[in-house]
C-alpha cells in the first residue's frame, strides 16, 4: 500500500529533474549533434526516407488524385468523398467496431482467466502455457482456411459434432447475422495465447506478499482475484487492450480468407473495403480509404491510450 | 468484375510449369549449339489456372515448332484483380513480357492501349476477325488484339437427361423456365444451381440477361455509358435482378447454394443433381472433365426473357494476345509474326488441341471440330440464326466491381431486387467517376 500512495510523488519528483535536464539539453544541442559524424545517420536516414517518407507524402498525395497508374490527375477530396459515401463503408465501420470490441473483450476475459489459470499450481503448466500459445504461431491464411473448411454448414467437423448433441448448427460463415461473429470467435482462439502470455507476466510480478497479507486479513480466493490480482494486473490489460484493439481495427486477413467480406456485404470491415477498392484498380480511392483508416485507428487509440495510462498513474 | 475459373491447384501447376521451363531453359543453354545465336527469345506472359495456362503453353510449343528460329518462353500470372494489378504495374513501369494475354472489353480498355500497346491494324490477319470481337480489342478503329480462344455464351447449362425423364422443352420465355423449374423440383431435383462459395459465379443472371435488356430497350449500352440510363430505373434491365431473387423466394436453389463452390456445381449439373446451372459455356469442358459421362448430357440455351421471338444469346469474347510498346526492333517482329499464327487457322487448331472450344473461333477459317460437346454444338446455334448480342461490358466500359457480392445479396434473399439495382447503380457511378467518364 505505501509504495502506491508514494507513487504520485515520486512520479513528481521525477518529472522535475527531467525537466531541466530537458532544457540544458536544448541549449548544448549543438554539442550532441557533433556526438557523431553526419556520415553515421546517413544510411538509416537514406533508408528511412527511401521507405517509409516518401511512401507515406506519396500516399497523401496519391488520395487526392484519380489514378490509374499509368497517369493521375489531381481531383482534390472527391476521393475522400466518394469513400464516405460508400454504401458498403458503414456496413464496414460498424463491424469493424464490433469486430475490435468484440475480439478486445474476449481477449482480455479468457486471457486474465488462463494466466490465473497457468499461473497456479498445475499439472504440466509449462505444456499447457505453449499450447494455449500455439495458435499464435500459426499462419492466419492457414487458420483461416483450416475454420472455413470446419465451419462448413453440413459437412463440417462442427455442426457434424453438433448434430451428435443433437443441436442444429448455424451456417457459421453464410448465414449473414453469424458471419462476423463467427470470423471474430476465430480470432479470439488465435489470438487469446498473446493476451495470455502478457498477463502472465502481469499476474506473476505481483509481489507475493500482498496474498499473504490478504490471507492473514482473511480474504478469499474471489476477494484476492477481486482486489489484488485485477487491479495491479492493470498494465497488462492496457496492453492487451491497445494490442487487441488495433488488431481488431485493422484485421483483414481472417475476414478476407474466411468470408472475403461476404455473403454480400455482411462481414466487411473497413480493411476488406478499402482493398475492393484497390482490387478494382481505383489506386486513388483505395488510397483515400487508406488514409481514413489511419486517421480513425489514431482516433480511437490515441486518446484511449491516455486514458488508460492516466487510470494507471493515478492508482 | 471478370468471369474465369478460378482453380485452387493452379499454383502447384505453374511452379511445376516454371521448373520445367527452367529445365529446358538449361539445357538447351548449356549445349551451346551455333542455333542458339540465331534463335530470339520472346517472353509470353499468361495467366495461370486451367483455362489459360495450357493455352498459352500450347500455342507457344505449336508456333515455335513451325518457326524454328523463335523460341516462345511462358511466363505466369496469376488471375483476377490481382492479375490486372500485376499486368497494369508491368505496363506502367515497361518491364512487360514481350506479348501477353489479357481481357478484352472494358479491362482492356482500362490499360490505355493507345499509350502500352503497339497497334495491329496494319497486319494482314487484322482483316480475318469476325465483327463480335474485333471492336472488344479496338480503341477508335485501331486493333490490338489477336484472339487467343473461342467466344463464349452466357445463359443457361442444363442436364438434357433431366429434361428427357421429365419430358421438358427448352424454353424460350421467362414463365416457360419458371414453369419447368416448378416440375423439375416436384420430381426432387434441385432446378437452380448457384454456388455463392465462389462469388463470381453469382453474376450469370444479370450479366448473361444483356441480349434481352437490349431487345427491350435499343442502344442501351450507349445511352448507359452516357448516364442517361439506369439499372434501378430501366424495367427491361431491373429484370436481371428481379429474375435471381425469383428463383430465390419460390425455393429454386440448391440446398446449401450459400457455401457450395463452383467445382461442386460442375459435378451437380453434370451428375444431374441439378438441372439448370447458369454459366458461361467456357465451363463445359469442365463438367465433362468432372463427370465424363455427361458428354452427351450436357446442353445449353440462352437465358429466357420476355418475348420467345427475340430468344437469342449474350456473347462474351475471349482473351486476346497483345504486345507492349516496349518490345522492340527484331522482338518485335517476331511477335508480329506470333499474333499472325494466333490469329490463323493454325493457331485455332492450337487453340482447339489445348482445351475443347466453348463456342465458335472469331478468325475467319476456323472451324469448330466435328465430335464437339452438344452444348457447344447449342451455343454455336445462336451464331448461325445471328441471334448474338456482346455482353454489356464489351459495349460500355461502365462496370461496377461489386455486382457479385450485390447480386449475392440479392440471390440469397438479404436484399430486394430493387434496391439491389439501386445500390448497383451507385458502384457503376464510383467507377465511372474513378475513370473519369464525361456526364458522371
């Protein structure tokens, strides 16, 4: 308990020093840019400029033109309107959020329950963290195509399973409302390991003592979860959070080999989209749509990276 | 969006193809005969899958045999967007093989010939080609294009036993479709087939529906390219989309049309499992290939419309062989000389030993062979009565990319015809915009 009320103040205290630090810093700047001969930069600046500035100026510009690769012409925003107006991008901006709350939420539920899980005195842990990590490792293409062959709506191995219970099984990734579900709940198998092995690492730095005290006070196992485990588990679950919910913002791959945005429209997100557009050659719209999805993936996670990491400061 | 099949096993076929090339590559390199010096190398990039590869290898074995000192390299692509992307980038940046394959109709025209190709009016073949498919390969009366297949019909495969046991006629008007379907499904058989799996093959009822539209409404093309005309607002074309949620909502399909694939549909209409599968005919030799049987069984007509006496078929062309302005000096005589044996009685029989015809050759002198399928023997039917209209996108360069997931939607029931149309409407207007078309 001392060291978290001490930590506001310490954080201060730090923050003070740094402060001048940053100043005296500015004033002898011409002392650290001799630190190393401009020759040493050169090769990292050519490649950084080479790779990713020019790419990235070029992408901006390229969404305001129509381009067809083999001549563009300047038209302004109209991309950027004709993206907006895209019947399929709402459809696409709705799943793409349910998408990333959905497989961000299960993410961090089964990922805190496993580490509690893994972390305790069990049988074979060291077998069981790999396996529930194996699944990482694995080509998303590969996943993606090994589900759609098991999700298949009369022969697959699942609803043949189904069947035996004597359950009726959806038309996992035809049926138009379980379609997405159905490509997210993937997701959540493949990814789950990661959370889980960032919560472990959590779960186990936390100072034995705290459930100790808490067991001589007399709290039970619930009570410990309850009040030790999940609040000082916190900057794993940011982690995992921001992680999962880029992730989920920006997945496509799965999407694309599962349902390939379909039946119609039904399972698009913004990704798949943005690469319909790309596919039928209209380079300058796909890279409008491009920059859109830059722009909302900063969005969302800039200012919930704040957020989360102020809660942190402020327990 | 194109129509091509698609196969899963094509890569292992093209790196097997690449190794073999490579082999050969080698060793007639390592001999070091004096030939060699004389012999010019032209690189032919084709698009992997079973409809184009053994093609483009067959008419490159055929002509190197009867031009000994040209040697004809295959090169792969693979196909679909992705293969335009591929072909567009080659283009753009002149590292293009020598002579290529690639669409004709409005894709062609989206890889500004003018600007990447070398024309071919001026040769003598030029001359040969039939009026179906020599404005698919032209910008302003200038050709480009030498046709590398048959022409195909969009409409309707039907298994002729099924219609035998039930005692059906083919038919000629809408009601008399419907009206066969309802018999076919009261003996049990599934009377549509649609395979949403594979996305592309959605489009036939649309699509393959030009030839009506234009019988109800002349000119249409032109006044659709101008923006004068639209799907959502035109009656005679809204009845492509009205047709597929039709067969839909009176329980036509096959049971799991939703995730069945196109190979399953090959099998199911050749089987007899199903009577009616909307294709192009391009998939014939295909069904035989899966079920050798149905040989015989096989038939096809066109997609019914309105009015019997304006029964006729919407026609597509096939691919054509092009060269790049980036060929040059001696290369590019030789591929002259290539697109002259394609475009040749010779190079139809290439064409013919590499994959059975879908329909009649463009090239004035080729003939179909005499043992063809009897659905092909139907589709070439429709030509003889001049009962053929090019499917839309070979009068319009106006093509949205969405309509397979739309008329997906549409076939499965989870959108209304109507505003199908409607939303069809607004994916040609993006495209035309995005090619920026004059009136859009």
């Amino acid at each position: 308990m001392t060291t978290t009320l001490g930590a506001p103040e310490n954080r201060r205290a730090r923050k003070q020093p740094t402060r001048t630090s940053r100043g005296r810093t500015r004033a002898g700047s011409a002392a650290i840019k001799g630190a190393y001969p401009f020759g040493f930069y050169l090769p990292a600046g050519v490649v950084y400029v080479t790779l990713f500035l020019v790419p990235t100026l070029a992408a901006f510009f390229f969404s305001l033109t129509r381009w067809t690769l083999f001549d563009y012409e300047f038209i302004g925003l109209d991309n950027f309107e004709q993206f907006l107006r895209e019947a399929a991008l709402l459809k696409g901006l709705t799943n793409t959020l349910i998408y990333a709350v959905v497989t961000s939420g299960m993410k961090v539920v089964l990922g805190l329950l496993l580490a509690v899980l893994l972390t305790s005195q069990i049988i074979g842990r060291g077998f069981l963290r790999s396996l529930v990590f194996f699944p990482v490792l694995v080509s998303t293409i590969g996943v993606g195509i090994t589900f759609t062959a098991l999700m298949h709506p009369s022969e697959g191995l699942i609803n043949s399973s189904l069947s035996v219970l004597g359950v009726d099984g959806p038309a996992w990734l035809t049926d138009p409302t379980w379609a997405l579900l159905s490509v997210a709940l993937v997701d959540v198998w493949k990814g789950v390991g990661l959370a889980t092995v960032i919560y472990i690492a959590g779960v186990v730095s936390i100072p034995r003592e705290y459930y100790e005290a808490a067991e001589v006070d007399g709290a039970g196992p619930l009570a410990q979860f309850r009040n030790i485990t999940l609040p000082l588990a916190r900057p794993a679950t940011v982690t995992v959070i921001i992680l999962s919910l880029i992730g989920g913002l920006r997945t496509f791959d799965l999407i694309w080999t599962m349902t390939g945005g379909g039946p119609g429209f039904t399972s698009d997100v913004i990704a798949s989209v943005i690469y319909k557009q790309y596919q039928a050659g209209f380079y300058g719209l796909s890279t409008a749509g491009n920059v859109v999805l830059f722009l909302l993936v900063s969005a969302i996670v800039v200012p919930l990276f704040w957020f989360l990491n102020r809660k942190e400061a402020e327990l | 969006m194109r129509f091509g099949i698609t196969a899963r096993r094509s890569p292992a076929i093209a790196t097997l193809m690449a190794l073999s090339i490579s082999l050969t590559a080698c060793s007639s390199g390592s001999l070091g005969s004096s030939d060699d010096k004389k012999k010019l190398t032209l690189d032919f990039l084709v698009p992997t899958g079973p409809d184009s590869l053994p093609v483009g290898e067959r008419l490159a074995k055929d002509f190197s045999a009867s031009h000994p000192d040209i040697k004809v390299d295959v090169e792969t692509r693979p196909g679909g967007g992705e293969g335009d992307n591929v072909v567009k980038t080659r283009l753009a940046t002149g590292e293009m093989a020598d002579v290529f394959l690639y669409n004709t109709g409005s894709l062609f025209q989206a890889i500004d010939p003018k600007k990447n190709l070398v024309p071919m009016t001026d040769e003598k073949w030029a001359g040969d080609l039939d009026d179906l498919f020599r404005p698919t390969a032209s910008v302003n009366d200038q050709v480009y294009g030498a046709p590398a297949g048959s022409n195909m019909g969009g409409g309707v495969l039907y298994n002729r036993k099924v219609y035998a046991d039930l005692d059906l006629e083919v038919p000629k008007t809408w009601d008399e479709f419907m009206a066969n379907n309802a018999k076919i499904k009261d003996s049990g058989i599934a009377p549509v087939i649609q395979t949403y799996q594979e996305t592309w093959t959605s489009q036939l009822f649309v699509l393959g529906d030009y030839h009506n539209v234009a019988a109800a409404e002349p000119g249409f093309a032109k006044k659709y390219t101008a923006n004068d005309v639209k799907y959502a607002t035109s009656p005679a074309a809204r009845r492509g989309f009205e047709r597929l949620q039709d067969v839909h909502d009176s329980g036509y399909l096959n049971k799991g049309f939703a995730s069945a694939t196109y190979e399953q549909g090959l099998s199911m209409i050749g089987k007899g499992e199903g009577a009616h599968y909307p294709m192009l005919t391009n998939s014939i030799s295909p069904v035989i290939e899966a079920v050798p049987a149905a040989k015989d069984d096989m038939g096809f007509f066109a997609l019914p419309g309105e009015d019997a006496a304006k029964n006729g078929l919407t026609a597509w062309a096939p691919a054509a062989a092009y060269v790049p302005k980036s060929t040059e000096g001696e290369k590019l005589k030789a591929a002259k000389e290539f697109l002259a044996f394609i475009a040749s009685p010779d190079g139809c029989k290439s064409l013919t030993k590499a994959q059975p015809p879908s329909g009649p050759y463009s090239v004035k002198g080729c003939e179909l062979p005499a043992d063809a399928p009897q659905a092909v023997k139907d589709t070439q039917r429709y030509f003889d009565d001049d009962a053929v209209t090019p499917a839309l996108e070979f009068l319009s360069p106006v093509k949205g990319p969405a309509l397979e997931q739309i008329c997906i939607e549409v076939g499965s029931g989870i959108r209304s015809a109507p505003k199908g149309a409607q939303l069809y409407d607004k994916d040609v207007a993006k495209q035309a915009k995005q090619l920026g078309l004059k009136g859009w």
